[in-house]
C-alpha cells in the first residue's frame, strides 16, 4: 500500500520511521475528508413518548418526507436484531444530516447531536417551546435551536431552516 501511495506521489520515504505526505497527498487527503455523502437520509433524534408522536407524525415526518424530499428515520420505528448503539451509530453515519429535538430533555438526543457533530454532519436543533426550552443543557443553549410551540410551527420552521442552512452546505 506504501508503495502505490508512492508510485501515486501522495507520499515520500524518508530516512527515519516517518514518511511524508507530499502536496499532491494532502490535496488527496482533503479530497478524501471533504466528500459529500450524497444520501436522502435524515437521523431524527427525539424522545419517543406519546407525548411527541404528534410532533413526528405532524411535524418532523411530514416536513422532511413531503416538503423536502428526505427520507427521515426514527430508531424505534427501524427493524433490526443488532445493539440499538450500533443501529444508531450505522444510521447517523449514514444520513445526510441530524435533527435534534431536545423536547423531553433525553440524554440519548444531546450523544447522537454529538457524534453527528463529530462526524461533520450538519446538525438542525429543536425543542418544544416552554418548560422543555428552559432545561436545554449549556453546551447546546448556543446553538439556534427551532423554538415551536405546535407540530405545524415546526414543520413551517424545520422546511425553512433545511432550506436555507443545511441544503446549500449539502450541495
């Protein structure tokens, strides 16, 4: 593999143990780290309580399936027969980006926000407006988070926020 890296000019050897990537290889390497994943998936990331069905079936859902053309998953409505952890790992990988609702204040939304942040997926923050608003964590207050009060402010909002933020860093 060294040697192809070589024959390709991404690397040179040199005396010592270390080797050097060569221009060409760190334009190749950022070539590699900057690829878009093109993929209609959307991780949303929520409390699943009865609570918020209304806020999926009337908002999330519908505003990213019927006004956007995403293919948007929650982890409990996935088949499968593997650790839950890998389910979510596997599927916010593989999205497009993540939708964060903090409604319900789950510790389980601000992990996935994170690995997603990790991962350089563009994140959309939510939360129920009210009480719920007033419990988000610090570390995530900063962040512009879509304030809604009902499933349709919601849909409104999300529509609007892919629209203007997340499709154009997609593209």
């Amino acid at each position: 593999m060294k040697q192809l890296a070589s024959k390709m000019g991404y690397i040179e050897f040199s005396s010592d143990p270390t080797n050097l990537l060569t221009p060409a290889g760190w334009r190749r390497l950022q070539e590699l780290r900057s690829t878009v994943v093109r993929t209609k998936q959307v991780f949303v990331a929520m409390w699943f309580s009865p609570e918020t069905d209304s806020a999926w079936s009337e908002g999330f859902k519908p505003a990213l399936s019927d006004d956007l053309d995403y293919d948007p998953i929650r982890i409990d409505k996935r088949e499968h027969v593997n650790k839950i952890d890998d389910e979510i790992v596997s599927a916010i990988r593989t999205s497009a980006f993540l939708v964060a609702d903090f409604t319900g204040d789950r510790g389980g939304v601000y992990f996935e926000a994170g690995l997603a942040m990790g991962l350089g997926k563009p994140v959309v923050w939510s939360c129920q407006d009210g009480d719920w608003a007033k419990k988000l964590h610090f570390d995530t207050r900063q962040y512009s988070h879509i304030m809604w009060k009902e499933p349709a402010d919601l849909r409104k909002s999300l529509v609007a926020r892919v629209r203007a933020v997340i499709r154009p860093m997609l593209q």
